[in-house]
C-alpha cells in the first residue's frame, strides 16, 4: 500500500482574469501528488475545493498557465453549492467559465429536478445538454421521465428547455411534442399556467389556457381564454398591482359569447355576458401617530349571472342572483371613528334594476365613550344614510344616538349594577319622482335599560370555573311620530306600506333580558372545557302583557380531538324548540371530522298574537359533512356535503383523492353542486363535474374536466 499522502497547494492565478475571479484559491488533497512545471497531477481519492468549487475523482491534472483542471472517473463537481454534477471525465477552464462533461448526471439544489446526458457543454451561465433523460422521481425508477435529444440550462434564469421531449410513464411513452420549457425554481415569471381540458355533455369539449404575464415584482396579468366546442368562446383578463406594501388592487374582465343554437336551447337572457370587477384594498393613507385609516373597494358589473359560472374555477355555489358593489373608507382615532360607505347592488333576477334599492352614500361618524364624570360615561353615534334608485320611492335617513350610561360595582365588587339611557332621533326624507304622496317622517325614540350582573371566578386545584350572570329591563319608548314611518304610523295592509317597508324603523318592545354563562378553564393552560350559555327574553305585547319568548340554551365541550357543540332555542307559548343546531369536529392522527345539522321552524316576529318569536324564521332543516384522511403519507381522501332536508336538494357534495408524492401529484375530484342560472325558464341548474389535476413537479400539469348534462332545477 501506498503511504497516503496529504499534499495542500495554494493555487492561485497572477492573470488579470483571475483577479476579477477575486483569486480564486484552490486546496488540493490526494494519495499522490506530482507537479511539473505548470502540470500538477493528484492520484488517489482525490479532491479539490474553494469558495466557489468543490472536485472530487480518482485523478485531477491541473494546469497553471491555463487555469484548467481535467478530472478522470467517479467525477463530482459542485458549483456554489448548488449545481451538482457527477460524470466519468470533465474538463474544466476557469479562464472562460467553461465545463465539459461525458457523461453527466446534473442535479440542481434549488429543486429536485436532474439530468442524465450523453455530454454536458456549460459556458458561463449556459449548459448544453445531449441525449437527456430529464425528471424529479428517484433516479433508478422514475414514475415519470422526459426525455429529449437535445436540452440546455440556464443556470441564472433558471430555466430549462428541452427539444423532441417524449414524456414517459415508466418504460412506456404516453406524449410527444417538438418543444417544452419549465422554470426550475418558484419565481414569478412570464408563461404558460396549468391549462384545463375537459367534456361536458351540454358543452362539448371544454379548453382554458392561462396565460401568465409578469413584467415586474409588483405587479402582473393574466389571460385567460377559453372555448367550448358545443357552447360558445370568450376568455378573462386578470391584472394584479401592488402599488405600495399596504395595498394591492385586482381588476377583472371577461366576455363570453354564446352559439346561437345553445342560446336557443337553453333560453338564456343573453347571448353575450360580459362582466367588469375591481378590487382595490389599501391602509395607512392619511393616517399618522395613534390613528389609522384604510380604503376599500369592489365594484362589480356583469349583465347576467353567466358571467360568473362560465369562469373557470369559480367557487360559487348559492343560487343567488344578486350582486352587491362596495366602497369603504374609514378613520379611526382613540377619540373618534368616522366612515363613508357605499353599497350597489346588481340583481340578476330581474329584468331591470331601475326598482332595485341602492345605499349611496352611508356616512357614519362616532365619538367613543367618553367620562363626565365618575362611572358617568357619554357616547354619539351619528349615521346619515342616502337609498336611492331609477324608480319608485327613495330617501335619506338621519340618525342620532346619544347614549349615556352609569355603573357601579357593590359588595366587595361582587356584584355590578347599570343603567343607561339612549335617545335615538331619526328623520326620513322621501322622494318620488313619479308621485309626491309621502309626508317626511320623524322619530324621536328612548331607550332606557337598568340591571344587574356579576362576574364570578373560582379555583380550584385543576381548573377555574367562571360565571357571569346578567339581568336587564329594558323600556323603549316614543317620544314623538309625525309623517309616513312603517310599522309605526302606516301598518302592514295600508297601501303605502309595500312602498315603505323598504325604509323599517326600530320598534323595540318593552322587555327583559335575562342570561348566565359559566365556563370551566384548565388551570394552568387556560383552556377552556366547557361553556354553557342559557339566555330568556321576556317582552310585553300591546296590551303590556308579560310574554316568555325564546329560551335559548348552548353549551360546547372541548377536549384533546376536537369539540362538541349544540344550540336550542325554545319558544314557551308555542311550547316548541323553533331552532335546534348541533356541531361536532374531530381530529385524531390522520382522521379529521366536521359534522352540523341545523333545524328551524317558520315563526313571526311577536305581535298581538301570543306565541310567536321574536326572530322571524321559516322551516328548515339540513345537515352537512366535512371529512378527511390521511390513508398515508402521500395519500388523502376527502369528503363533504352540505343537503337540504326539507327540500331534499345538495347545494354541494364533493369527493376526492389526492396523491402528492415528492415528484408528481394527483387530485381527483367529483363534485354535484347548485348554481345559478340565467335561463329565463329556471333559476338555477344542477351540476355533476368530475375534475382531475395532474402534476409533475416542477415542470407543470394538466386539468381535466368532465361535465355531465346540465339540469335546470324545477
């Protein structure tokens, strides 16, 4: 046996170039070492490093003069700790920034994606490849492979591109093109996003490309077009803007247009939809110290509800045809809120908006409690409110509410007692530019509450149990009515109500408001076990007769997996539960549960009549289920629905699987949902949509889409 040598030498080129190389500084280590001249050749387990490199191979032969180094077998070169290769020879010139190699394994640590090339050409931040077998699975077995003639990488931009790519699923060839490129890392970057093919039944073939644009950090585009063979064409624009770190705007626009055979088929409003979309967030504008203030914005139009189901992806799942466009401002100081708000609503429903009710604008200003004195406490809270539209009745509404309260704890703090008075006055300015029937209305109310309370805490030696009890008396009263008010001087029946409803006054009745709530906490965790909640009203008919009204009674258990929770809500002269829900979550190694029922039966708000609620509700009853598994580490199922009991309907029902492995993923989904319609026949139509998402990391994928026929709901 050769006595291992260990030889160190300090490399390092006196050329102008390896000066802008910062002089490079190579250690050598080796069982051998000869040098001759401006030849060192190393033998024997040799490795080479530096900042920049790392070599390994049985024989390294270096050459000064030309700043060159050649390495033989089981060759191993790491440049930045990054790009990895491993080949049988390599040639490499520092000079130019020149590797070569045959042939080469090259791995990337900015992801998990390698090569296997007959020979590897890199000069500077370029590497050419030949005969390349390119993927992410395990090197010996690949799921998935794809390999080309010819490739080559860039090495700064991140991007790799392959020419006559025949992509494999083990030994067995399943897609051909003259051309593929993918970025190898996660940038945002100009491109091609996962593009969805699907078949629908009513539709046809079904494609959707998005078009990725990103000229700059701050902001980019998307483009969207899509076509269904059997329907129509159309496409999406989505363009996103951060014009500052507390703002970010999103606008939207899409039109699709319909074939004139569906258009008919189907009887839907319009050939066309179109629609426009704006969103725009931002905070800190004008604020400064202890103040903040912040903007926000949707503005939304669309000439029909297809607008939104015809968009890809689109989540929606409520039948509602309504719209609504928004734009806030607020400013906020210790001292003070104000506000302006605005609220447009589109209805599809209707043939015309000119009858639909807008709120523009809503201006808000509040001052926060204030002391007078001790315990003597003053707020204002001030709210104009500005409904109109095309036609019909519209009107501004002022409101005032001055409230002042006082409190006083008593008994060593044991027991608390309050009172409080608000004077609330509100004036409704009508308008009817077809018919100027309606007298302007003024209310002068006042709202006086006393009561009592307690908040208790006990310890004990492994918990805590707290209660707060709480009773109060509540007497509203007006003080003054004059004009046209509904439900006060104009009653249901009178033929000005239906104009007027639109407008609801307050028309709080006497009552009394009594509730306990007790709760048990681990003691040193703070965890909360359990919490019950039990509240009754008591209110006074017109004829100031005392009636029992709803009894609600909760209570929520919590432990180690998850919780349990349910709800009751008892009217006593109907002597029946008007509102039963219960809810349930479970979480246990790879098993998660969520499961709610909800039940309500058709009451009315208490009037003359005795036994009715004080909440208005209708029958309903319905259940929902949420669900997942984890069956391994790659593997994942899921579940949900949401079913109507008393329509015996699913507003949703999904299922799927998803296989995520470290170089590929699959998501299967089945989904029947309900959505809404434009057809001037239905409402609303049903869907069965299968979806399937493959995924090969990091190159990109596919969405598959199957649509059964669309059924119009009765």
């Amino acid at each position: 046996m050769h006595k291992k040598i260990v030889a160190s030498l300090i490399i390092t080129s006196s050329l102008l170039y390896a000066q802008e190389l910062k002089n490079e500084k190579f250690q050598l280590v080796a069982k051998k070492v000869d040098a001759i001249n401006n030849i060192v050749t190393a033998d024997g387990d040799v490795v080479v490093y530096s900042p920049s490199y790392y070599l390994s191979a049985n024989k390294i032969i270096y050459n000064k003069e030309n700043e060159t180094f050649e390495l033989f077998d089981n060759v191993l070169v790491i440049k930045n700790n990054n790009i990895q290769t491993q080949s049988n020879y390599a040639f490499i010139d520092l000079k130019n920034d020149i590797l070569n190699q045959n042939p080469v394994f090259l791995q990337s640590q900015d992801n998990k994606i390698w090569v296997n090339s007959s020979t590897s050409n890199k000069e500077k931040n370029e590497i050419t490849l030949e005969s390349s077998i390119i993927s992410s699975c395990d090197c010996l077995d690949p799921l998935w492979s794809i390999r080309a003639s010819s490739a080559d990488y860039d090495t700064q931009e991140k991007w790799l591109n392959a020419y006559n790519p025949r992509l494999y699923i083990k030994d067995v060839p399943v897609l051909y093109s003259p051309y593929i490129g993918f970025p190898t890392d996660t940038t945002r970057r100009t491109g091609l996003l996962l593009p969805t093919l699907g078949y629908s039944g009513d539709e046809g073939l079904v494609y959707a490309q998005p078009i990725f644009i990103a000229p700059a950090l701050n902001y980019d585009i998307e483009v969207i077009p899509q076509i269904r063979t059997q329907r129509g064409y159309g496409g999406y624009v989505y363009y996103r803007y951060a014009d500052s770190p507390d703002s970010l705007l999103f606008v939207k626009t899409g039109i699709f247009n319909e074939y004139e055979d569906y258009y008919n088929e189907k009887n839907l409003a319009n050939q066309k939809h179109y629609g426009f979309n704006l969103d725009y967030k931002r905070r800190n504008i004008f604020s400064e110290n202890n103040a903040q203030d912040g903007f926000f914005t949707s503005i939304k139009y669309l000439n029909d509800i297809e607008y939104i189901t015809i968009e890809e992806d689109t989540d929606l799942t409520s039948t509602e045809k309504k719209v609504e466009s928004k734009v806030n401002y607020f400013y906020d100081t210790p001292n003070y809120y104000g506000g302006v708000y605005g609220r447009y609503y589109i209805d599809g429903s209707q043939a015309s908006n000119a009858n639909t009710l807008q709120e523009i604008p809503h201006l808000q200003l509040h001052s926060y409690n204030k002391e007078l004195i001790d315990s003597l406490v003053y707020s204002l809270d001030t709210n104009t409110r500005n409904y109109t539209r095309d036609e019909g009745l519209t009107a501004t509404i002022y409101d005032v509410s001055l409230p002042i309260s006082y409190s006083k704890y008593l008994v060593d703090d044991y027991l608390y007692a309050f009172v409080e008075n608000r004077t609330i006055v509100s004036r409704y300015d009508y308008s009817d530019y077809s018919n100027s029937i309606y007298d302007d209305g003024t209310l002068a109310q006042n709202r006086t509450s006393v009561g009592v309370g307690s908040d208790l805490i006990k310890p004990y030696e492994h918990y805590l149990h707290t209660v707060n009890l709480k009773a109060e008396y509540i007497v509203p009263k007006n003080l003054s009515e004059d004009g046209y008010l509904a439900n006060i001087t104009v009653k249901e029946g009178d033929s000005k109500y239906d104009d007027l409803k639109s407008f609801p006054t307050s028309n709080e009745k006497k009552n009394i408001k009594l509730s306990a709530n007790q709760s048990l906490y681990e003691n040193n965790s703070l965890k909360q076990w359990i919490n019950h909640k039990v509240s009754q009203s008591i209110l006074y008919d017109s004829l100031n007769e005392p009636k029992l009204e709803d009894l609600e009674n909760y209570i929520r258990l919590n432990y180690d997996y998850g919780s349990i929770s349910g709800k009751t809500v008892y009217n006593v002269n109907s002597e029946r539960n008007v509102e039963n829900s219960a809810d349930t979550s479970y979480i246990y190694n790879d098993l998660s549960l969520n499961l709610g029922y909800y039940q309500s039966k058709k009451s009315e708000i208490l009037g003359d009549v005795t036994g009715y609620s004080s909440t208005e509700r209708e029958d309903l009853e319905s259940y929902r289920v949420g669900s997942s598994y984890q069956i391994s580490k790659d593997y994942k199922v899921n579940y949900s629905e949401n079913y109507n009991l008393e329509k015996h309907t699913r507003s949703r029902q999904r299922i799927s699987l998803n296989i995520d492995d470290s170089c590929w993923n699959l998501d299967l989904r089945f989904e029947k949902k309900v959505i809404p319609s434009s057809s001037l026949t239905s409402d609303s139509k049903d869907q069965n949509i299968v979806y399937v998402t493959v995924l090969l990391k990091p190159i990109g994928g596919i969405k598959q889409k199957y649509a059964m026929n669309q059924e119009n709901q009765k």
